[in-house]
C-alpha cells in the first residue's frame, strides 16, 4: 500500500510517498481502509522531530493521526467492530500512518461513523474535539451558566471548544482574528474580541474558566482573568508556562490523549448537530505531499484540510 512516510526529522523535503507493508494485525487493533484523512498540526511537528523521545529514531514512519474509513479486518479480541464497518478514529504518536490507503489503530482510538456524518466530517473530529472535550469538560468543568473565555476561538480546537461550551450551557466570550470575528459570533460567542484588544476581554471578566488554544496568552494574564475559583487550561506545554502555572494551583495542562475515551459521546455530538467541522480544502491523496507543505508552511485555507483516498 501507499503512505506518506518520512526517512529522518527534519521539513517537508524528508516526506515521500512510499510503499509499506503492514504488519500481522495485533489482537486488540482494527485495519481501516481510508477513506479521509484530517491534516493536524501535530502531523508535521511529529515529522519535525518534537516527539522524538516517544517516536524514536527507526525510519522511514508514517504521517498522519486522524482518518475515517471502512474496517477490513479486526484483531482476534476486537468484538465491538467487523468487517464493513464505516468508522473514524485517530492512531498513538508512537504508530502515525493515517495518511495512507490502510491503517491499523488500537480499536480503544475508534468508533463507529454516523451514517449523517462524510467520511471528511469525521475524520476531522478525533484530535481537536478529543482536546476541546479534555479542556472544556474535563478540567474547566463547563455546566449551565459557567462563563468561559476562549482564547483562539476559531481555529479546529477553539471552534470544537466553542461548541462544547455552548452544548453544555456555558456562557463563552472568546478572542480570534479580525477576519473570523463574524463567523465566531454566528456560532455562538458573545461578546467576541480580537487578539490586541486584551483589555476590553479583561474587562469583560472575570471567567470560571479560560481556555487558550494558541500560548499566546500569558499565564499571568490568563490567571488575572479568573474568577477566585477559576482555571486556566492550557494545551501548550512550555517548562515556563507550565511552572508558572502549576505554581498557582488554578492553572491545568490537558492533551487529547485525556479525550479520546469519550469519542463515543463526541460521535453523536456529531449526530445531533451540535459538533461541526468547518472543512475548507479536500484534496486528492496523490497530492498529499503539496498539500501537507503548504499546510505547514502557510497560509492555510480557512477551515480544515482533508485527504481523499481513491473511491471518494
């Protein structure tokens, strides 16, 4: 089979299209033939060599975490998944390889597709909304009448934040470019700032949370906007923020890994309309190498980018 694979750590010249053959499907794991596969951020910092501690120095490894797709084959202590089976799911960093015709997950990492949701709908929800979950429900806790500030609304996780937020009755303000300002304020938010106007939000608090998706709040700052109760979550773990923080005893450190168990209830959030992905390019798989560098290397389209297998 084909995938996109990288031969050593380093930028968008390591990555190649090549050909690799799975190995015998392990007993707890599914085989998914892909139909669509999310572009992450995380893709390309894996690749990059951020995580190298976890994913080591054996090459070439595949690219790639979130799919959507048809299970061809379930290890011998799978029960809940069979052959045809229309799924989404994501793979552990230490086993990237969703940009590719077949993948091979833990069955823990997947869940069944609903039949309203695109193969690209899906395969955009594993990783930002499995981090939205572990920020927004997890550590900030939202419940009818919390007020939560959102800083980085609009990107794929801020915008999956937004959505949980309001599904489980939060109050959420939140802060994104000049551009998104409109769109953010039709999904919800209210009020809505922009990223240089950080004393209108101050002022606006303070918050029962405060969730930055992006590191470009301070801990400081993010702490000062908080209720006496309050917390600031955070998905960027820097020694310095993370210090500061811990320091505080108001400040939480969450990755999707803490969400993922909760795919299931994210899938029919999904169902129901009340989780949504806003997809701005679909590209073929054959061209997974342009699209992938000019991802990373900006700009990037409005919304997520998605890679169609054959047979889309």
């Amino acid at each position: 089979m084909k995938r996109v694979q990288f031969g050593r750590y380093g930028g968008p010249e390591t990555m190649s299209l090549g050909e690799h053959t799975l190995p015998e499907l392990a007993p707890g794991r599914v085989r998914v033939r892909v139909r669509a596969a999310a572009i992450n951020p995380l893709d390309w910092k894996i690749r990059q060599g951020v995580m190298k501690i976890v994913t080591g120095r054996k090459f070439p490894q595949g690219m790639g975490s979130d799919f959507a797709g048809v299970v061809e084959q379930v290890g011998t202590d799978v029960t809940d998944f069979r052959a045809g089976d229309e799924v989404f799911g994501t793979v552990e960093i230490k086993k990237q390889g969703a940009f590719a015709e077949v993948v091979d997950a833990d069955a823990r990492l997947v869940v069944r597709k609903p039949a309203s949701l695109s193969f690209s709908e899906a395969a955009c929800i594993p990783i930002p909304a499995a981090t939205a979950w572990a920020a927004i429900v997890g550590a900030a806790r939202a419940q009818p009448g919390s007020r939560i500030f959102i800083n980085g609304c609009s990107g794929a996780v801020g915008s999956a934040a937004v959505q949980l937020a309001l599904a489980h009755g939060a109050h959420v303000s939140g802060s994104c470019g000049p551009a998104s300002v409109a769109s953010v304020r039709s999904a919800g938010v209210d009020p809505v700032f922009t990223y240089a106007d950080k004393a209108s939000f101050a002022s606006n608090g303070p918050y029962d949370a405060v969730f930055d998706t992006l590191g470009t709040l301070s801990v400081s700052d993010g702490l000062a906007l908080l209720t006496p109760k309050g917390r600031f979550v955070d998905i960027n773990p820097t020694p310095g923020r993370m210090l500061r923080g811990f320091v505080s005893g108001r400040y939480s450190m969450v990755f999707a890994t803490a969400g993922f168990k909760n795919l299931q209830e994210l899938a029919g959030l999904a169902n129901e309309g009340k989780l949504r992905s806003s997809i701005g390019l679909e590209a073929p798989f054959t061209d997974a190498l342009s699209i992938v560098k000019n991802a990373e290397l900006g700009p990037r389209p409005p919304g997520r980018i998605v890679l169609l297998m054959r047979g889309n």
